[in-house]
C-alpha cells in the first residue's frame, strides 16, 4: 500500500469515528455555514464538537504548517481528505475569511511572530476576520483608496470609510487597506494593516440588499487606533509600510478564487443531489425516466458538463500554483467565470418551478429562500472586483490583445 493510500484509509477512519452524525448530511448553504468567531452561536453541540476535534487535528486548514495551527499536508493529502469528507458528506467545520484571504497573505508576506500570533486562532476558529477594501469612492479603483493612517509614536490613527464589507457586524478583527503616505503616487504610500474592531473609533451600518439580506456593511473608522505591536515582534501591519499593494494584490488572487468556487458555490452544484435531482423532485419525469421538460433537460446538461469542466480547471489551477507557478491574472478568468456559472445556475434553479419562485414570503417557499439567493448571486459578479475589470484584466494580461 503506497504512502498516499495508507493515508486515505487513516484519513477515512479518523472522520467515521469523529465526525458526528449530525455534521455528515453533506448540508451546504449559508444557513449551515460554520463562521466562528466571538460572536458565535453554535447550532448544536455537535457543531462545536466537529470545529474542535477538526481544529484539534489541524484539519480545517490541512495545508498550513502544524507551527501554525495546519495539518501540514501535502497537497495530494489534501486532495484526498477533500474526496473522503465528500464521500462521508461531511459538512465544512469552519468557513472563515482568515482562511480564505488573510491566512494565505500571512503566509506568503508575514513574519514568524504574525504568523504565530493570529494564525493558530483562525485555525481554531476564535477571531472572525472580514475585508476592508472598497470606498465609496474607491471601488473597481481600488488603488484610490484615501482611508488614512497616520504614525502616532507608538499607535497608527485610522480615519475614513470602507464599503461592502461583508459580515462586518459580526467580525473581531479587520484588515485593511490604508493610505500612510498621500504624497506618494498612486499605488504607493499604501499599507495593509489588522485592526481589531472591539474598540469606540469602528463601527458598522448593515446595507440591505434586493434579496432582503445584509451581509454586507459601511465600516466606519473615526480616530481608531492600532498599536505599532500587538505582541512583542507581532506588528500590526503586514509586509513593509507603504509596500500594501503587494500584499493587496496576492490577496486579491484568493479572494477571486473562492469567489469563483473555492468556498463551495459550483462545487455545491455538481453535490451528490444536483440540479437534475432536484428538478426531476419539483417538474417530474417521462416514462422512460427522463426529465418531463426537454428545454429544462438541455439547460441542466449543458450546465452540468460546463460546471464539472470548470472544477477541473480549478484543480488544475491550484496544482500549478502550488508547484511554484503561481496563479496571478489567471484568478480573474477563475473569478469571471465561476461568478456567471453561479449566477446561470440559479436562473435554471428559478426556472424550474415557474411562477411560483416568485414568492417571497410564506411557509412553502422558507420566505422566498430561492428568489432571494438568485437575487444574492447578482453581487457576485460586482464583489471581489466587477466583472468588466475581470475582462478587462483577462484582455490584457492573459489574452495580451493589442490596446487592451
């Protein structure tokens, strides 16, 4: 037996005996989603239990080093303890912007001591993490971004305003993208810094969107402060002052690779009760057990094929960035992609019941549950940067088409 299929088979026997029966329903969807963080209300016990054995195991961020709170797996383990969980349907023990974003930056541009320090609590899912990014003025422009920080001796002083920061009401820490020196050009004298967000100087306003929902927020930052250091060595900016745009960058690259699918949304399509299960559920089927509608049969096929070719290219992507040859621009053809196959799937997921996805309040519908998130999924295309920058991008840097 090969080392890789020793692990599998040790991999396999350690979930049957410490994932409960309640997290192995293979149950996807906001509703199920495990955020940690200090404001945190579990659903069960068995919730918590399945966070803290995983957690304990360095499993819910298998590839980060054991140092820091990983399992220190190869990427082949990785792989195979992703196909095991799915197999056992498993559900995700934490779901986390400190995952996604903010750990793989620390990783590549933060010292020994940040890494120490904030790392091991994402990975045990204690701090909440969310993004801030945008402005009001400083959107697709990223680079415009006027929130000033200023050196105070022994503190930074923030002042300014961020937009669509998701979960912003419910998060611990943020980091952010700060202006420390307005004399520099325009994507110099721009700092990443970590900034807690339990203090006077931060606050959060909920923006409702067309679906009803808020999990988007203003975050306002009115003489907020943050130490030059956090801990001994523990900085409260990462990479070098004025050099953020770097780390914004890479930042940016995970961003639009969970957008595009990484955090779950195609991977949740191509589920063991995919689109055609569900349809055959609500239209029903033909005597020879084919879908009844033959247009909504067409849209599902195409759609299915395009979803498992577009997860082949995700694992594609992730092997050659982890061999060394990085992903860059190519994270925006994964963004514009995955964003407008989400967006596709709920148009069919609409379709199928006709007129009566319309509803937006009452018991049969959960309150319009499926009109609300295929409203949701139009920000997909607008969050983590817009779709035309994407293309824009795509253009220039991938295509290399002339005036691009």
């Amino acid at each position: 037996m090969s080392d890789l299929e020793t692990f599998r088979a040790e991999a396999r026997q350690w979930l049957e005996e410490n994932c409960p029966e309640e997290m192995r329903d293979g149950a996807a969807g906001e509703e199920n989603v495990c955020w940690g963080g200090k404001q945190w209300k579990f659903q069960s016990d068995a919730q918590k239990l399945w966070l803290d054995r995983m957690a304990e195991k360095g499993w819910t961020v298998p590839a980060w080093p054991k140092e820091y709170g990983g399992g220190g797996l190869s990427k082949e383990e990785v792989k195979v303890l992703k196909a095991e969980m799915r197999d056992l349907k498993c559900r995700s023990p934490l779901e986390s912007f400190g995952i996604w974003m903010l750990g793989p930056a620390l990783l590549k541009y933060g010292t020994h001591e940040q890494k120490a320090h904030f790392l091991p609590p994402i990975a045990r899912g204690e701090i909440r993490w969310c993004q801030g990014y945008s402005e009001p003025n400083a959107g697709s422009d990223l680079a415009s971004l006027q929130c000033k920080c200023e050196d105070k001796g022994d503190h930074w002083l923030i002042n300014g305003q961020k937009i669509w920061t998701s979960y912003a009401d419910k998060s611990d820490w943020i980091f952010v993208l700060v202006r420390t020196d307005p004399k520099a050009t325009k994507h110099n004298g721009i700092s990443f810094i970590l900034i807690d967000m339990d203090q006077k100087g931060v606050t959060t306003k909920p923006i409702k969107l067309i679906s009803g929902n808020s999990p988007f927020c203003e975050t306002f930052f009115d003489d907020a402060t943050a130490p030059k250091e956090y801990a001994p060595g523990v900085s409260a900016i990462v990479g070098e002052i004025n050099r953020g745009w770097d780390v914004a960058k890479y930042l940016l690259t995970h961003e639009r690779e969970m957008i595009s699918g990484g955090a779950g949304s195609v991977g949740n399509a191509m589920s063991s009760r995919g689109m055609g299960q569900v349809a055959a559920d609500e239209v029903g089927r033909e005597e020879g057990g084919r879908l009844a509608d033959p247009l909504l049969r067409g849209k599902i096929a195409q759609a299915e094929v395009d979803g498992w070719a577009f997860l082949l290219t995700l694992e594609r992507m992730k092997d050659e960035a982890k061999a060394g040859q990085g992903v860059g621009a190519n994270s925006s053809m994964l963004k514009y992609y995955g964003t407008e196959y989400n967006k596709r799937r709920f148009e069919i997921l609409m379709d199928m019941g006709g007129s009566d996805e319309l509803e937006w309040e009452g018991e049969r519908t959960k309150d319009g549950k499926r009109a609300r998130n295929w409203l949701r999924t139009k920000a997909n295309s607008i969050e983590g940067g817009t779709s035309e920058v994407q293309l824009n991008i795509i253009a220039k840097r991938i295509l290399e088409l002339p005036g691009a």
